[in-house]
C-alpha cells in the first residue's frame, strides 16, 4: 500500500502529476515517507511522462540539507556542485549539493528576456519556439548527462511571472512524422555550456570562440534517447546558448546558425514545443517539482527585475542509459591538462 496519492496530468498538460502524502503533510513527513518506501517515488515520476509536483514544503527553507535527503531516493549521485563547471557563486554556501538559480545577489543572474509579443495568439503565455526561447535540459554538455534534477521555490516571485514550461519530448517523438523521424534516429547533437562563447548569438554575430580545455569541450549526444527505466524514446535536444553553433548543432550536417543543421534544429523544437506536449508551472512558495532530464526540455519564463527569486535545484546523476555505459565523467580534468 503506497504512501502517496497521486493526480495526473497536471493543469492544462497531458503528462505529470501532484503527489500528496495520505498521512501527514510537509517536508520532514515526505522525507520520512521516501525512506519508508523510497522505490514509490521514483516509479510514480516514471509512471507520470517524468514530472512530479509536490506542494507544501516550506520547511526546506530552514533546513536545506533536506532537499538533498529527499534528492538521494532518485539515484545514486546528487551532485556536488563544486565539481561541476559551476560558478561557485551560483553553489549553496553550507550545502554544495545546492545550485541557486536567482536574481539576487551574488548569483545574479538576470531573468530571461520577455518574448515578443509578451502575449501568444491564443491568448496564452507564449511557450513554442522560436517565440518561446530559452529550452534546455539541465547539463547536455556533459557526458554522461544528469537524470533528474529537483527544484524547490524558496523564495518564487509574483504570480504569472517566473513560470517554468515543460515540454514532453516523449510525446513529441511520437508525434514526428516519419521522415523526420527517419532523419534524427541515428543523429547526434553537439550540446555546449551556456557562456562558453558557442551560442547561437555569438556564431549570428562572428565571433571567434576561445579554445576548450578538454574537459570543457562540447559534448556529442543522442537526437533521439532510449529511457533507461521506462525503454520510451524521446527526443533530446536544446537551443540557443546550449548547442555547439560553430561545430554543430548536429554532428555530420552543414554546421553554423544559417545550415542545414540550423534549419533541422528550428524545425524539431518548434514541434517538441507545441502547446499540447507543455506544462506551465506557475510556482508558489514550498513547491517543489522533480523533473527527469532524460525526457523533458524546460525554459524559464521573463520576470520583473524588480522583483527578487530564489530557486534550490539538486541534480541526481547515475543512470543515463546503456549509450553512456563506462564512461568516465567528461567534466573532470584529467592530470595533463
Ligand atoms: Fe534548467
């Protein structure tokens, strides 16, 4: 008998669901329900198209070393993010397992930009690319990828600002029609760091990239990967500062923003990014959602620069599939560098 009730889809989506405890409500009584049963979780989020919505739990704001607890039942490594390309400013000073994503200081990271028209067609918030920009999955540029990230509102901003989109690259590979299909099965991406001079902005405008250390260099990845736990195909590919514009985005097509290559990348995450396959996560104080990378893209959404955001995301690492079976962490340097 589980522990948790679930309730899927989520709000307007056709993946995802709320988990709630039976019994008890909050941070400590969901960390004891993981331990009691820490094989339920992780089934329910592959069970749900990988995104799982937990509401209430304010406690973690005082006591952030639970986020890493409750982290720990979703893989063998939630990583340590001193040893992880981060800027130290962005890493959790008491916990490094912390990632901060914020405005303030001393992350400061500014929003992303409003898109243009603020406002869809359709009356909604604009979520499909290229109006919507900004899609990734967290850390393609390393090999092996990470398999789920968790993020958990600290401080959110206003409401219908500051959203977090989904879109359900299994549904989207599904939905492909089969010439596409065809073109991306054996293809693979070349997924770069955002700020590491390889976007699509900087090859538009010119620019010379500056050279890698080996363990900094773009990373090859699958179009198309075979989840480990549920043996669904998804679609895995980002955009904008997180594909390589100089030497991809795909590996053995024309290469730089206005090739083939470009044009097959527009083409991909427009469809992977259609209303019908995304979740808009409007975020209240203790929510926290868990999100499996292998399958999903996500983007930010524009807010106020006036306004202040703290977000705590862990990153569980350990199960990327049979692709990746042996290989050692591309991130790390080794001795002779
Ligand atoms: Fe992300």
């Amino acid at each position: 008998m589980s522990l948790f009730d679930v309730k899927g889809p989520l709000k307007d989506a056709a993946f995802g669901a709320t988990v709630s405890l039976k019994s008890g409500r909050g941070a400590q009584a969901l960390d004891a329900a993981m331990a009691a049963e820490p094989l339920s979780l992780p089934k329910i989020l592959s069970d749900n198209g990988g995104l799982l919505l937990v509401q209430g739990l304010n406690e973690i704001n005082d006591d952030p070393a639970l986020l890493v607890r409750l982290s720990r039942v979703f893989g063998p490594e939630v990583e340590d993010y001193r040893h992880t390309l981060t800027n130290l400013s962005s890493v959790h000073t008491q916990v490094p397992e912390i990632l901060l994503v914020s405005n303030m200081v001393p992350v400061s990271k500014m929003p992303p930009p409003r898109p243009e028209p603020p406002i869809a067609a359709d009356g909604k918030l604009p979520v499909q690319y290229p109006h919507r920009v900004g899609w990734h999955t967290d850390q393609s540029y390393r090999r092996p990828p990470p398999d789920i990230s968790l993020f958990y509102a600290a401080t959110p901003v206003a409401s219908d600002q500051g959203q977090t989109l989904f879109a359900n690259g299994t549904l989207a590979y599904e939905a492909l029609p089969s010439a596409l299909r065809a073109k991306v099965e054996k293809l693979d991406g070349l997924h770069a760091q955002p700020g590491t001079g390889r976007s699509r902005r900087a090859a538009v405008a010119g620019e010379t990239p500056r050279a890698f250390k080996p363990h900094e260099r773009s990373q090859r990845q699958p179009v198309v990967r075979t989840h480990p736990v549920t043996g669904k195909r998804s679609l895995y590919i980002c955009e904008g500062g997180q594909m390589d514009w100089f030497d991809g985005p795909f590996v053995g097509m024309e290469k730089g923003p206005h090739g083939d290559g470009a044009r097959l990348l527009d083409e991909l995450m427009s469809h992977m990014t259609q209303r019908r396959f995304v979740y808009a996560h409007e975020w209240q104080q203790g929510d926290m959602l868990i999100w499996d990378n292998r399958c999903l893209v996500h983007a930010a959404t524009w807010y106020e620069s006036g306004e202040q955001r703290m977000m705590w995301r862990t990153t569980v690492h350990g199960n990327p599939g049979a692709a990746y079976a042996g290989e050692a962490k591309s991130w790390i340097p080794v001795a002779a560098e």
